[in-house]
C-alpha cells in the first residue's frame, strides 16, 4: 500500500503547489503522480503482487487515474474512516509513505500536521509527532512495516526516529519551509523506484500489538483549544493545548480526525 500525500513530492515547495484547482497544483499533480508510479515500479519488481494507492493529501483527489501504473489501483476521494491510512487494516503487507513531510512546528518544507496551519504541534505518547510517525504507529497496530519514506531530507530524518528499518528517498533538500533544492524528476522517480526495491525485501505483515495511546494538540489560538475540548473524552490542559487518551491507535486516529475537523472549524479568518 502507497499512502500518498502532496507535499512532500518533487519539486513541491510552496502553497500554490498543493492547493487544488491552481495552475501551479494542475502542474505538480502530474510531478506527484510519476513519484507514485516510479513507487508502484519498484515495489512490483521487489515482488508485489498488487499495489493500492490511497490519496492522502487534501482533497484526496490529486492524482492522475489515467496515468496510474497498470499494476496499482487508487484509493481517490474524502471522508475514509482511516482517512490518510485508509486499508491499512486490509491484508497489506508493508507500506510507503510517499510525498510526505516533518510535523507542525518543526523545520521543513510544507511542515504541518494535518490543519496547514493553526496546529502547533502534536505528541503522541509524549513524543513530538509527524503524520508520519501517527501513521507508522497505526501501521504498527497492524503488523505492517512501514518499508520507504519519501519527501524532503528533513522528513527523512524524521523516518528515521520513528521507522528506523524504513528506507528512505530525499527528493528535494530543504532551505526553508517555501523553499528546497530539487532533483530533477527523472533522478527522483530514479532513486524512488530502487529503494522502493531494495524495500520490498522487509515486506509481510507480523503481529499487531494494540495499546493504549494518548495524543496533544497545541493550537496558535485559545478559542480553538476551548473548541476542541467540547469533543467528548478530550480535556483542555493548557491554554492553547487539548489531550486525549485512547485503547488503540486506531481509537486515537479517529478522535484525531475529530479534533482537527471540530478546530478547522472555528478558525476566522484574519484572525485565524
Ligand atoms: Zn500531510
């Protein structure tokens, strides 16, 4: 399984980049789909039998259906329980988080976890989290390895803390958060599709392990805090920060889910 997400892809730096329904979005979608298929390329010659792709960025509706790889198929479109992970809980036996990128309030490009902005940081079991790491721990809940990690080079660093035997690709190497030195495509689908490969070989699903998680969430504004906070089993614990505990990672994703859907929803604008 490909978990697919936009800004951590080649050559995305920047909001216009990611944001459907600009020129500069109808450009990289072209750019995110040739990471996918370079992926879907070298996870079929490491052996794969078959490929889901599930979109996770945005609207979840970014890539090209009519340029797939023939050996994969698409996961496309919103409101998926599992959101990001969605078929996780399938027979899968290993997944990519591809296009992906460091968590909110950590340097690198795009980084942001979940809301572009608004969220501030997120700790999963105390720990300082990316997407990635939220979503390796779930894989986890599954039996199933995480087998390669692209993005930025910060975002491989960030792998590397919560996925130490994942292999990892820098497409672009990170200057600020709008800006990176880029490889060109066809070096990056290059580099892609041989470490997707090589990965293949820490592909099969072991035991699960379910345990009990807690997640915080610190916004840049009080009001969406005390918003948050109504969602039932989370409790406002600073001025700007909510917690929750859960039985299982996937319990814990899904009050995420909630969380951020509840503050998105009370954010202003101006005054955010
Ligand atoms: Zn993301």
């Amino acid at each position: 399984m490909i978990s697919a997400d936009m800004e951590g892809a080649t050559g995305v730096t920047w909001t216009g980049d990611v944001i459907p329904g600009t020129e500069q979005w109808q450009r990289f979608r072209r750019l995110f789909t040739g990471d996918v298929n370079a992926c879907v390329a070298g996870l079929v010659a490491g052996g794969a039998k078959e490929v889901m792709v599930n979109e996770a960025h945005s609207s979840q509706r970014n890539l090209l259906l009519e340029d797939l790889h023939t050996s994969a198929r698409m996961l496309t479109g919103r409101h998926k329980p599992l959101s990001m992970m969605q078929g996780i809980d399938s027979d899968v036996d290993g997944v990519v988080l591809l296009g992906y990128h460091t968590g909110a309030g950590s340097p690198g490009v795009l980084a942001h976890t979940y809301l572009e902005n608004s969220i501030t940081g997120v700790w999963l079991d105390g720990v300082h989290a990316s997407e990635g790491r939220l979503n390796a721990a779930l894989a986890a809940e599954y039996g199933v390895p995480v087998l390669l990690v692209t993005g930025d080079d910060l975002t491989c660093e960030d792998a590397a803390s919560y996925a130490p035997s994942a292999a990892t690709v820098a497409v672009k190497e990170c200057v600020s958060r709008y800006a990176a030195v880029c490889l060109p495509p066809a070096v990056a689908f290059s580099h892609i599709t041989q470490a997707a490969t090589a990965a293949m070989a820490s592909a099969g699903r072991g035991e699960g392990v379910v345990s009990p998680h807690r997640i915080e969430v610190e916004f840049d504004a009080t009001h969406l805090a005390d918003a948050a906070a109504v969602v039932p089993t989370v409790e406002l614990i600073g001025a700007r920060r909510v917690g929750f505990d859960a039985v299982s990672m996937t319990e814990a994703m899904k009050a995420f889910k909630v969380v951020t859907h509840v503050a998105a929803g009370a954010v202003e604008d101006i005054y955010g």
